[in-house]
C-alpha cells in the first residue's frame, strides 16, 4: 500500500486499485478513485481541493453529523471495510436502509458512478431468495 496525505484528506493506492477519504467528525466520506484522479492528489493540497477530486470518484461510504438534522450514515458499497482496511472510518446515527440508498443512487447524478454496482447488489439478493 501506498499513501498520499493532506490536511484532512488521505488516499491509498492498493495492487491497483486507488481510494480516498477526507473529512472527520461532521462529516466524513471514502471514495474509489481511478489512477487519474489518485495521481492528481498532492500533499500540498487542502481537504478542499482534495475532496473535489474525490467527490469525482465512486463513493463507498458516508457520514453526517452536522446541525440540519439527525447524523446518519449511508453505506454505497457493503464492501468498503474490505476495500479500505486503513481508513478511519466514522460513524454517525442510524445506517440508511438499502432500499432508501438504492433510491438515493438512482436520483441523484452524484451518485451514479455506484448505479452499476447497486444493481448487480440487487439482483444477487434476488437470486439468492
């Protein structure tokens, strides 16, 4: 593993495969990222501009903890602990349903790099029924 680290944000290149995280105890989110963006990434850069090329990425995991409501969580891809051993992970309130996430995935366009992975998700489960 190799590492790349800013103030507030950090990135880790693993056997090919690239990720993200930034931010913390309000906020917090953990990206897949394509070599592109991961080599974008500089140690001189803010959380700011760190997360701005993150945010281009595949979200895999998120957590709100600010002052517009309850914290909550939202898990896109059930396999982030495995893909992303190192992170620092945060928790906040209740975990989003699967349902409510698919739904989520499915309307916004900042999510849709995780509609594809959402999908095949779904219809495993029916299979397995």
């Amino acid at each position: 593993m190799e590492f790349k680290k800013g103030n507030g944000w950090r990135a880790c290149s693993d056997g090919g495969r690239y990720f993200g995280e930034y931010g913390g105890g309000m906020n917090y989110n953990l990206y897949e990222l394509t070599k592109e963006q991961y080599d974008k990434l500089d140690k001189k850069m803010t959380e700011g501009d760190a997360s701005l090329i993150m945010y281009e990425g595949r979200h895999l995991y998120m957590s709100v903890n600010d002052r517009c409501g309850p914290p909550y969580t939202i898990v896109f891809d059930d396999d982030y602990e495995t893909l992303c051993p190192w992170a620092n992970v945060v928790h906040s309130g209740k975990v989003w349903p699967d349902a409510l996430t698919d739904a989520a995935v499915e309307l916004f366009a900042s999510e849709a790099n995780n509609r594809e992975q959402r999908r095949r998700r779904r219809e495993k489960l029916k299979e397995d029924k």
